[in-house]
C-alpha cells in the first residue's frame, strides 16, 4: 500500500441518529430528507412545524425520516429535536452544496443540505431513497450567467433514488431535462406521462418513462445495481395533485415578475434560488407556499413507499 493511501482515513459518513443507524443495520425503510428547505426554502415560523411534519408523514408510512444537516462542523443524518429548532431558526445556518461540505466541516460551520450535499451524505450513510419539492436545475439565462444546480453533477454519479415534484418553475425545465439526459440521469415520471411543473402538475414537456408503482421503482432500481456502470441517480418526478397545484395563470403571471425583480437586483449565486421562491410567496398571498407543500407532502409519503418496497425486495 502507497503511504498516501495508509494515512487516508476512510471515509466516514454523516453521523447517524440511533434510531436511523437501527434502521440501516436491520435493512427497515429511511427516508432521506434535506435541510435546505427548511432553512432557506420556507418561510419561518412555518418551516419548523413543516419540518416536523414532514418527519411525521414519512413515520406514518413505517419508514424512518432521516433529516440531513452540518451541525457545528459534524455532518449528520437524523437530527434531534433541538438540531431540526437550530436548522430552523435560520440564524447563522448557511446554505450547502456538495462542494461546501469540506469547508464546513473544517471551520465548524452549521448549515443546511441542498440536494446535492444531502444526496452525497446520505450515499455515503447507505440510504437509497431521498425525498424533496424540487430539484435544482439550470437557470434561466444559463448561457449569460452558467447558473446551473450543482445537483444534477452531483446525480450523475450518485446512487440514490430522488422524489420530486419536477424542478422548481424558476428554472429552464426543457434546459434542465436535457442537461439530466446529457448526464445520463434516469427520469421516470410517478403516474404521469408528463415532467411536473413543481407548483404544476404538468411543466408542459414530457417524460419518456411512466411507473404507477413504488414496487416498479425498485424494481428499476435492482436493475441499476445489476447493470452496474456509473453509479448514477433515478429521479422520480412525482406531480402535485391538479386541486393542489398553482393556478397556471397567476404562476406565470408572478413568476415573470419575480424574475424581473432578480434581475434588477443583480442577485445571483446561491442567493437567487431562495430569492424568487420568497417573492412567489409574497406575490401569490402564500398560495404557492400552499402548493409547494401539498407537493413536498406528496413526495415524502412517496419516498417511504418506495423505500418500504426497497427494503422488501425479493
Ligand atoms: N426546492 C424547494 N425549495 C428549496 C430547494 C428546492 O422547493 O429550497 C433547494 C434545494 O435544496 C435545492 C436547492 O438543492 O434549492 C438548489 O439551489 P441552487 O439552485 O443554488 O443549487
Ligand atoms: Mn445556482
């Protein structure tokens, strides 16, 4: 063995809770759920008690909720209740990509997991099922700005299965689709023929592959292990319910709007993503914050529906 490889520690993971490390050792279904939602992507007070219940509707279901954060420097996968109040505060929690998580580990910092970095924590603590709203994606204007989510490099080499209602509607969706498609990221749409619009449940473009049952995504996700190849993600593209969505006109209406308004702003980077999801809140009188958590719900129960035939496969 070279002396580098003998110094290298291996690598360790998030640390699990007791009850998520119990579920992991005895093969029963988790659900990983990320943090950035919570923090960044809710408003407060709200987002605690969403949190919560998000925790509590994966539990219903017979799985474990494994909730993804850095808490002072140490990743983790399960947090206590006092974890998910300072996730939740919001004071001082940054925001974390995959590429964050070195920097946060080495200077003790307390963040919240974007989907790239809870996939990666969550891989790396062997859960296989993840559940969110939606996906990060590329950005309208990529070809000024190179605004693309760091979660769809991140999918492309991770091997997990992700719940989603689509990608958020602030993105390029036909951009984003092709750029899972260049990556080789599997997309399968959850009784539907079409990819959802995140607040909507149809974004307007379609999906190549349908499924009706949690059994038949594990069944896809056995065949990616046994195809073996690049260890890549299932995105799962789960809709809103029709009498839960948005309504399409004032969506479109607010969302040129809020774009507008980043634009004059300047804003940019990891600030424009929680920019616009706030100025929908404000401008739809909170009806979009309603319907991003009828589709964050949906995809939680979901996600512990495919987990649970996961953990029964043959
Ligand atoms: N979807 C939501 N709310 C959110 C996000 C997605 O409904 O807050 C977050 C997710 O954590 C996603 C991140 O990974 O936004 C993408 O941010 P960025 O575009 O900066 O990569
Ligand atoms: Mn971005």
């Amino acid at each position: 063995m070279s002396q580098h490889s003998a110094s290298a520690p291996r690598p360790a993971g998030p640390v699990l809770s007791e009850e998520v490390r119990e579920a992991v050792e005895q093969g029963q279904p988790v659900v990983a759920l990320e943090s950035t939602i919570i923090t960044h992507g809710l408003p407060r007070p709200r987002n605690l008690a969403v949190a919560a219940e998000l925790e509590a509707a994966v539990r219903a279901e017979g799985a474990v909720p494994a909730t993804v954060a850095v808490i002072d420097g140490v990743a983790h996968a399960g947090l206590d209740k006092d974890q998910l109040e300072r996730i939740a505060a919001g004071e001082g929690v940054r925001k974390l990509g995959h590429r964050d998580l070195p920097a946060a580990l080495a200077t003790g910092a307390t963040g919240a997991t974007t989907v790239s970095a809870t996939a990666f924590l969550a891989a790396r603590a062997g859960l296989r099922v993840f559940a969110t709203g939606g996906l990060g994606g590329v950005h309208r204007g990529y070809a000024q700005s190179q605004d693309e989510s760091a979660d769809l490099g991140l999918l492309a080499r991770t091997r997990i299965t992700l719940v989603c209602a689509g990608v958020k509607s602030i993105l390029d969706v036909p951009a984003t689709l092709q750029r899972l498609e260049t990556l080789g990221v599997a997309v399968v749409g959850y009784g539907t023929e079409r990819f959802p619009g995140f607040y909507l449940a149809d974004s307007g473009e379609p999906v190549d592959w349908t499924v009706h049952r949690p059994e038949e995504v594990a069944r896809m996700m056995a065949a990616q292990d046994a195809l073996g190849g690049p260890e890549s993600a299932l995105v799962v593209a789960n809709p809103v319910a029709e009498a839960d969505q948005l309504d399409p006109q004032l969506h479109d209406r607010v969302l040129a709007e809020a774009l507008d308004e980043a634009r004059r702003r300047g804003t940019t980077g990891q600030a424009v993503t929680p920019f616009l999801l706030d100025h929908l809140v404000r401008a739809t009188g909170g009806a979009s914050l309603e319907a991003n958590l009828a589709a964050v719900r949906g995809n939680v129960v979901l996600g512990a529906r495919i987990a649970a035939a996961w953990a029964a496969r043959p």
